[in-house]
C-alpha cells in the first residue's frame, strides 16, 4: 500500500484560511482506502491522524455500496455463490486490490522466517510468492463463501469493521518499520480515545447485524479486533512496526474473520 503526498494547499474561498484539518483527514481516508472520486487534499500528519480515526466510516460506506451490489444482484436472480463472488470483487476493485496486495507481501515476509530489513526487503518486492497467493485465495474464497450468507448489514459490518483494523494499527504506541511510506505516515497516530470512540461507533453499528442476535455483532467485531492485535504484535516483532502492507493485511483479516463469524448458525 502506498500513498502520494500532496504538497500543502490553502483555500481560496473565504478569508484564505487553510483548509480545515477534519476535511483533509476525511479526504485522506477516502482516496486512500477507495478508488471514490475525492478530490485529495493536504497530507500530513495531522491529516493522516484524523484519515484513520475516520476509516470505518469509509468501510462502512463501501460495504453500503457492496451490500447494494449483493442484494441487487440475489434481487434479479443470481445465484448466490455468483452473487457473492461479483461482491468480493467489486470489493477489491474499489480498493485497487490494495489490500490484498498487502496481505499477500505480509504473508509472504512472515512466511519466510526472516525479520527486520531481510523481511522488509520481502514485502518490496514486486513479485508475490506461494504464501501470498495463498493467502489471496484463500481470504477471497472465505469471504465469498461468507457471504453466500451474509445480511445486508452484516456485509456493511464487516466492511467497516476492516478499516477499524486500521485504526487500531495506527493507534498510539504502533510504531513504522520504516522511515518512509504510508506506515511512517500514519503510524502512532491516532489517540486512545479516538480509537475507542471508532470502535463503539462500529459496535453499535454491528448491533443490526445478525437480525434476532443483536450480541453476535459486537462480539464479531470484538473477536476480529483481538485478532488484529495478535497480528500486529506479531508484526511489530518481526518487523519493527507497521508498513502500509500491514495495514492492508490487517484489514483483510478483519473483513474475513468478522464475515465467518457473523453468518454462523
């Protein structure tokens, strides 16, 4: 995952202020995590820290459009295994397939037993070995297959739960593997209590889910978050901290573990 920073802008409306930090984050959090068409914005620290505190609201709006995407298509006919499978990748597609690029450059540095610069090095390269195809093939099969099951609202859960992964990554105390790129942006960012107010925000949000179960979906977001966190340990590890791939990994596996639990019987 990369990101092309923009040189600072000010306004040319009003009195020439500067344009607001919140709208810049907003716009950062979309053009990063989508391929929406939003005009970009000032990047920098302060932008990134409110771009991730923000993402599950872009998740949430992907998985709306998604969800619309699923239920159209189940409306009209389709079977659902077609309908799932046009879903997954109508989801890679308004990401880029960035995400799933991350995961697999991460699968496949873990998977080669090596840490600091040697795994780094991994990640870079412009190839994806068996791992990572793995891991690719995997992850979209499950979801998928998830979704052949999945609600309306369970597909717009699972969706903002993902960029939840990445507020969480991004938290306070996360620190960046590397001195350049996306990670070293965004990393140790955002605050605790924005953190916790995304959370609660997706959270709730989950509560509509699993229609009858209303518990189901916050403990599906729970569940996924403790798994990002595992994640995130284990890469910090091994890696010294976080890289845009990580990110990309982490939302993978939120959106994948956060699907399976939601559609169990």
């Amino acid at each position: 995952m990369t990101i092309s920073p923009s040189s600072p802008s000010r306004s040319r409306t009003g009195r020439g202020r500067p344009p607001s930090r919140v709208l810049d984050g907003v716009r950062l959090a979309v053009t990063t995590l989508s391929v929406l068409p939003v005009r970009a914005g000032r990047v920098d620290r302060s932008a990134a820290a409110v771009a991730m505190a923000v993402a599950p609201a872009v998740g949430a709006l992907l998985g709306l459009i998604l969800a619309g995407v699923h239920e159209g298509l189940r409306a009209l006919g389709s079977p659902a295994l077609v309908a799932a499978g046009v879903t997954v990748a109508a989801g890679a597609l308004l990401t880029r397939g960035l995400h799933l690029d991350g995961l697999a450059d991460t699968i496949d540095a873990l998977g080669s037993y090596r840490s600091g610069s040697a795994a780094l090095e991994i990640m870079k390269k412009p190839d994806i070995g068996p791992f990572g195809v793995a891991a690719i093939a995997a992850t979209l099969l499950i979801q998928a297959g998830a979704l052949t099951e999945a609600g309306p609202w369970a597909v717009v859960t699972a969706w903002a739960t993902g960029r939840l992964a990445v507020t969480v990554a991004c938290r306070r105390g996360v620190p960046a593997a590397r001195p350049e790129g996306l990670g070293s942006l965004v990393a140790s960012s955002v605050p605790l209590p924005a953190v916790l107010g995304s959370a609660a925000c997706v959270a709730g949000l989950a509560l509509a889910a699993v229609p009858g179960r209303p518990w189901q979906g916050p403990a599906a977001v729970a569940a996924a978050m403790f798994a990002v966190i595992l994640l995130l340990r284990h890469t910090v590890r091994r890696f010294g901290g976080i890289t845009g791939d990580v990110l990309g990994a982490a939302v993978e596996c939120a959106v994948t573990l956060t699907l399976v639990l939601l559609t169990l019987a």
